[in-house]
C-alpha cells in the first residue's frame, strides 16, 4: 500500500488547523464546567 501524503489546505484552514485543538480543549473545559455547575444548582 502506497501512503498519500495529505497536503494541509491554504488560506485560513491552516490557523483552522493550528488552533482546533486549543479551542476544542477549550470548548471541552467549558462544557464539563457547566454541566457540573448545571448539576449543583440543580441539586441544590
């Protein structure tokens, strides 16, 4: 099997590509942050 080397896209996927996964692992802090003060509240 012969590999294709994916070539990363021009234009504003390559800061896309750079910066996803900060922002996910961002996106992914906030998430849990609120579920468990969503489950606090709502417990309260």
């Amino acid at each position: 099997m012969r590999r294709v080397k994916r070539t990363p896209p021009r234009g504003l996927f390559q800061d896309h590509d750079r910066f996803s996964g900060g922002i996910a692992f961002l996106i992914l802090i906030f998430i849990s942050v609120a579920l468990w003060a969503w489950l606090i509240f709502s417990f309260a």
